[in-house]
C-alpha cells in the first residue's frame, strides 16, 4: 500500500506526524488516514467550542502543555464523549497517537537518531508559541532529546542525573544555528535537525568557553549536522557555522 505523503502545505506537525507514523510506528496507509481523519473531528469540536483561539488547527499548537489543556477541554465536552463512544473511541485514539508523538514517545528507537524524520520547514508554519521573535516548539525539542537517546551529542559518555517525572537523564536541546540568524534564512531554523542534545556542561562550554575549545565544539557539531541541515534548506559553510557559533559567547544558553 502506497504510504501517506506529507502535503507541504499542511501545518509542519501534521507533516512530521504523518511521517512518524509510518516512519516510526511502521502504520499502514489506511491507519495513518483514519488518524487524521480522527484529529478532524476533534479540531472541529475544539474549534467550535472556542478552545482553540486563533489557531485553526491542533497541529498548530506547537506547545505540550497546551495540548494536554486542550485534550481535557475535550473531554468536557459532552457531545464529543458520545460521539467517540459511538465511534468506539476512535477519535480519542487518534488523539492519544497525537499526543505520544507530541511526547516523543519512541523517538528514541530511531537507529540513526532522527535523520529519517528531517523535513523542512516553511517559515510561518504551525508556529505558535511566543518563546522568541521566530518561535520555538516544545514539542520539537522533546522529540530532539529523545532521537538523542538523552545522550550528549558532543560525548555520549558525559552523565548528569535522573529527571524526576520522567526518570530520564537531564540534557539540554539547543539550537545549532542560533533563531537570531533567522532572518538569513528562507526556512524555520526551529526544526529537529537544527536541534542538539547537550549536557548542561557542554552546552555552557558552547556559549562561555575560550575561543579555541568554543571553535573545536563548533566543528564537530558542524561535521555531525551539516548534512541534515542542507536537507532542511539550513545550508551553511563550515567557517559561517563557525562565526555563528564564536558570535554566540557570553550570550543566554537558553537557545
């Protein structure tokens, strides 16, 4: 069976979605189509019950937190209870796929830790948190960490602790190409292959380090995404990867 297609034109998590559940989870064609069609319905009644503002879409909330609210706003929705109990829960268990995708669930057995997921994105699209000026999804960076494997992508070998609610290890997501370069580019710099899994150490050494150790990190993560970011038209030159990087000292390293 011919496997679904992202359309470039839907919102980026629907394309990314699309391509997790077959890419990933291994879904049919059929099964992927009848998760969508789910989603659907449960849009419209969010939409129609005014839980969804100004966003026309589930797939453009690009925030957990939000998606957990919207899905208990759901459920209080008698309409929706029936329908879905009619329906045998099918509209609930496409929005449960939704929401593991959203959690990063089974991102972690991607063999060559998210390659096959890189999709490019259109800048504008199913960005809707307000973290900076060009947006950042919570639902990426999650996915980032476990693609990662919760390993440090400069030293796997580096530790750091168990995180309380979800007993895995603390890492940090950053942003290879920092968002302050957006403007410089025609696609969203806030996608998976943009983003890496640091510990917190080598994620300070990166921001606050001397120029010499700063420009040896820059390289490797350089030689280990160069490739992913061409294929999410992010292509850059080693030496400007490198001035982004050096430029970066002393700034936040909450990027």
């Amino acid at each position: 069976m011919t496997p679904v297609r992202p359309n470039s034109t839907d919102p980026y998590l629907k394309q990314l979605f699309c391509k997790y559940l077959t890419e990933v989870r291994g879904l049919s064609a059929l099964t992927v189509e009848h998760y969508l069609t789910s989603l659907n319905v449960v849009t419209g009644y969010l939409r129609d019950n005014s839980y969804l503002g100004e966003q026309k879409s589930l797939f453009e909330v690009a925030d957990l937190d939000t998606l957990l609210t919207l899905r208990n706003n759901l459920l209080s929705i008698e309409d929706f209870r029936q329908k879905d109990e009619r329906g045998n829960r099918m509209y609930t268990a496409g929005l449960n796929n939704y929401l593991s995708f959203a959690q990063a669930t089974d991102f972690g057995a991607l063999p060559h830790k998210g390659a096959e997921l890189d999709l490019p994105r259109e800048l504008g699209a199913a960005s809707t948190t307000t973290a900076s000026q060009w947006g950042r999804s919570s639902i990426l960076r999650r996915q980032a960490l476990e693609s990662a494997h919760y390993q440090c992508s400069l030293d796997e070998t580096h530790e750091t602790f168990e995180v309380e609610n979800t007993c895995h290890p603390y890492m940090e997501s950053h942003h290879a190409i920092s968002l302050r370069y957006q403007s410089e580019y025609s696609h969203s710099l806030d996608v998976g292959a943009n983003l890496v899994c640091l510990c917190p150490l080598c994620h300070r050494k990166l921001h606050y380090a001397r120029l010499n150790l700063r420009k040896e990190l820059l390289v490797c993560l350089y030689d280990m995404r160069a490739h992913r970011l061409d294929n999410c038209g992010l292509s850059v030159s080693k030496d400007k990867f490198i001035s982004y990087g050096c430029a970066e000292a002393n700034t936040s390293a909450q990027t």
